[in-house]
C-alpha cells in the first residue's frame, strides 16, 4: 500500500482516491509520525502531500533524511517536495514570485516522471517558496516562472518530486504524473480494486462478529443502505435491519428500501411505520430549528423501542454505522483514535444500549462506496441518490407539515427527479432540493378562471462537499418542461420559481 503523508489542507484525500483510481491502495498518515512508525507501516511507497506551511516557518513539519534512503520510493508533492528538497541538500528559497492557481510549466528534460507529456502544460500551483536548486543527485524536469525547479527525480534512488499539484482536475496530465512515479519510478502494479476492500471487509466483520447478532438502521440514504448490505453479505440472518418510516420521504424511497432493497440483499428488515406519530408531533409546528429537534426526538424515541424490542427478544451485540473514510481522517482516526464520532448518524442511543460499533465503509471514499454498492446489486436509484436530509420533506415545506402538503411536494419533487434523470443530468447536479412555500400565495390564471395558489421552489445546486455550493444553470428546455408539468400536475401550485442564490449567502435547503 501507499501513504500519502499529510501535511495538512485538504489535498492529502484527493491525493489518496488518485492513487486508488490507479487501481493502487492507499492510506492517509499524520505527518507526526516517525521515520521509523512510518517504515514500520511497510509502505511500497510513500507520498508527501502539500498542506499550508512554509518550510521556513518555526515547528514546520520537517522531512528526516533518512526516509529516503530506506529503499522505499517517495514522491514529494508541493510542500512535501520541498521538505524534500531541504532534507536532501537542496535549496528553498523565497523567490518573491507567488503561484496560485494556473501556470504554464515549460518541461525541458522529461525524464521518467513527464514521459509522453507535451513540452508546456498548464498546471495547478499554491505556493510562495520555491525550490531554486536542486539537491545533488536528483535532476531538474520543468520549471515555471515562479518555481526554477519544478519538478526532479531520481530514478536509481526511486525518489521524484513536482511542486505543482498534479491530483487536483485543474492540472493537465496530473493522473499521467503520479501513475508515472506509481508504476515507473516506483515499479508498482495496478492491482487494487474495491472488490479486494469488499472481500478484505467481508472477512473482517465475519471475524468481529462471530455468531452474534448485528443492528443496522437504514435511513434510505446510500451509506447506510451499502453499509447493511456488505455486513449482509458477510454474517446473513444475523443482521437485522431498522427501517423507520416518518412518512417524510419522497415519492418512491420508502417502497425502495422496503421492497427493492430486501430484494437485491435477502436482509431481515423490520419496519416501524410511525407516519402518524411525526405528523401528529409536527402539527402547528413552523419553526425551522424545532421541527428538527421534533423529528429527531421522534426518530430516536422509535429507533429505542425498537431497539429494546429487538434485544430483548434476541440480543443485540453490534451496530452497524455508514461512517466513510473521510469523516475517520477529520476526527483524526486515522492515528488510532477511532470512535470519535460514534454514534453520529442514529443522533445519539440510550446509554443502557451497549453495542460496539461496526463500520464497513471507514476505508472508502464516497465514489467507492457507490461503486460496492452497484457491485453488491443496490437498486440504481438508490446507490446513485443525491443526498438527502434526516429530516426530509418536513424542512422543504416552508410553514406547517401536513399530509396533503407533503402530497402536493413529493409530487413535484418525482417531476423534477423524472426531468433531470431524462435530461441526463443527474450526475452533474450535486442536490436538487425542491422546496413548497406553504405560507405564500400568489394569483394566477388556469382554464377559465383565477386561482390563489402556492409556489414551488426549484433548488438544484452543484458543490463538492455542500460546504459551499453555486446554483446549477440547468438549460431553459429543462426548467421549461418541470415548470408546466408542476403547474399542469400539482394540485394548489400555479407558480414555479428557480433559486439563483449560492452558499454562501443562501444555505442549501431554504430551512
Ligand atoms: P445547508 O442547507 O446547510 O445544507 O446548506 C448542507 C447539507 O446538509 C444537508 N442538511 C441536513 N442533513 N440533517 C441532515 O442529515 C439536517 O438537519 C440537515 N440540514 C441540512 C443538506 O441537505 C445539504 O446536503
């Protein structure tokens, strides 16, 4: 396996799913550990990430020389190829040009790491220091015109390193760069896929496990679904999976998980239908902050009695949790320190409920999660679904919750979903919130007379990590048909409007 050694920033994962689109595994490893912890790890090879500092900085994480001349192949990536550059002899200096964002890289020897690339390629830089000299032994491949050497290596020594950030889309050629030091310079063979981390996983829980038995609550969501469906795989009947229906899902997901879902995996499922329980909770209810808090309360006072029922019928041992590999390396578990976020995704179990926990997915990224998923035949639908709230449609219905309320939405929301899907856009669109202002009336006309309806509010947004996000431009064919056929179909609605605003200042759902 390979380690991507981080140094901070958020580029130590993208660097770590690069290697693994190479058909490599890798890990990500704190940049505290030793020389020695990090050989003891037995890496075929090791990657210097970039990250904020700047070498010069007091307590900057420093590189020990003797990382490489361990025999084990490094390749230093902006930070981590100047820390590289500085333990082997080299010169960083400040230059007093600054790269961020693109530049031209003029390639003058391409070595083995830029074999087969054009001369000049555009690259994605961050940096203020730059390495002017390179360390002996090691030689210089491009430069740009602020990094005289930006890139070297040597081949003998299996050592290279660019000051650009070959894993980030903006760069050209940037998967030809670090599959060159992979498979080049390094000698590895592409050989990893997710199959090995499901059989790897399988074996792993069945060894955990035993012949005890295994809670899992599905949400509808795919973590949780993909998460079930691989401890399904791995121990059968002894898991049983919780499904509670609050009756504020869309058009379709409660059927997925009740019918398609226990078809494509044979899992024992119990389903609590509490529909009337969370309207009931709901009703008169329009503070935002509180219908949260209600459908929360709600949600873990049934998974409780449930949970109680089930163990005292035939004991409970484990819980399964969806929790992915990059919620393990920001809660720092990747150092050992697991279990920090435990219990996060069923928002909080009674503390006479003692289950240790069980999660299959805390190696894989979100893509490779998917990606099981299809391959452990997960409906399409539900493998490849946009994220989506806990506390579902009851927040997309500005004012109160009622049933026919959230007829009318889950209506308009299968309509944009169906003309999404037929535009081929489902995958370009991040989340597509659709949102009915249940406080709003407009005048219209339909047929022969005057209506005084709601509106409906069209929310598709693009964003990597919902941190942040922009509104989709979704062409005005697309937003033509959903708009007639919401109107046209949605009872009440005689108005469709599109949210132009990004986060910031908006926020993603409009409560
Ligand atoms: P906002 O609206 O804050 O949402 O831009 C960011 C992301 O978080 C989701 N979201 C929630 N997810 N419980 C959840 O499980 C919640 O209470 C909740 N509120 C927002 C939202 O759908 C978006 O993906």
């Amino acid at each position: 396996r390979v380690l991507v050694v981080d140094y901070g920033a958020q580029y130590a994962q993208l660097i770590a799913r690069r290697v693994r689109e190479a058909h490599v595994y890798s890990e990500i490893v704190s940049s505290k550990l030793s020389v020695e912890e990090l050989l003891a790890k037995r890496p075929s090879a090791i990657i210097l990430s970039g990250g904020p500092s700047s070498v010069y900085e007091p307590g900057a994480p420093q590189v020990d020389r003797s990382l490489f001349e361990a025999g084990v192949p490094v390749f230093g990536i902006c930070y981590g190829f100047q820390a590289m550059a500085q333990a082997l002899g080299g010169t960083v200096a400040r230059t007093g040009t600054r790269e961020y964002g693109r530049s031209a890289l003029a390639i003058q020897n391409s070595g083995c790491l830029l074999e087969a690339i054009p001369n000049t390629i555009n690259v994605w830089m961050s940096h203020g220091d730059s390495v002017t000299k390179a360390p002996k032994g090691l030689q210089v491949l491009a430069r740009t015109a602020g990094a005289p050497v930006a890139a070297f290596e040597s081949r003998e020594r299996k050592l290279a390193g660019v000051q650009w950030h070959p894993e980030v889309m903006h760069s050209q050629w940037g998967q030809q760069v670090l599959e060159h030091f992979l498979f080049k310079i390094a000698g590895l063979t592409p050989s990893w896929t997710p199959d090995t981390m499901v059989s790897e996983t399988i074996t792993a829980i069945q060894e955990q496990v035993g012949d005890r038995r295994v809670l899992c609550a599905l949400s509808g969501g795919v973590d949780s679904a993909v998460a079930a469906a691989l401890v399904q795989r791995a121990i059968g009947s002894q898991l049983t999976c919780v499904f509670v229906d609050h009756g504020l899902l869309r058009a379709g997901e409660a059927e997925q998980v009740k019918e398609d879902f226990v078809r494509a995996t044979g899992v024992d499922l119990v389903v609590a239908d509490e529909r009337e329980r969370f309207l009931g909770a709901l009703a008169g209810v329009t503070d935002p902050e509180q219908k949260r808090k209600i459908i929360g309360r709600e949600f873990i006072r049934t998974f409780e009695e449930v949970a109680r029922q089930l163990e005292s019928d035939r004991g409970i041992d484990f819980l399964v949790q969806g929790t992915l590999y990059p919620d393990v390396v920001e809660s720092g578990g990747g150092d050992g320190a697991s279990n920090i976020k435990s219990h996060h995704n069923v928002g909080g179990l009674p503390d006479d409920l003692q289950f240790t926990l069980i999660e299959p997915l805390r190696a894989m990224f979100k893509d490779e999660v998917r990606q099981v998923g299809a391959q452990l035949g997960l409906p399409e639908e539900m493998v490849h679904r946009h994220p989506f709230p806990g506390p579902g449609l009851g927040i997309r219905i500005v004012g109160e919750v009622t049933e026919e309320r959230l007829e009318i939405l889950r209506r308009a929301d299968l309509i944009a979903r169906e003309e999404l899907r037929a535009a081929h856009l489902e995958r370009e669109i991040w989340q597509f919130p659709v949102v009915l202002l249940a406080d709003v009336r407009s005048v219209g006309v339909q047929g022969d007379g005057r209506t005084y309806g709601y509106p409906i509010v069209l929310r598709p947004v693009t964003s990597e990590d919902a941190m942040t996000a922009d509104w989709a431009r979704l062409p005005y064919e697309v937003l033509e048909k959903m708009s007639t056929r919401i109107t046209n179909e949605c009872e009440g609605i005689n108005r469709v409007v599109v949210d132009i605003t990004s986060k910031p200042p908006g926020t993603i759902e409009w409560e």
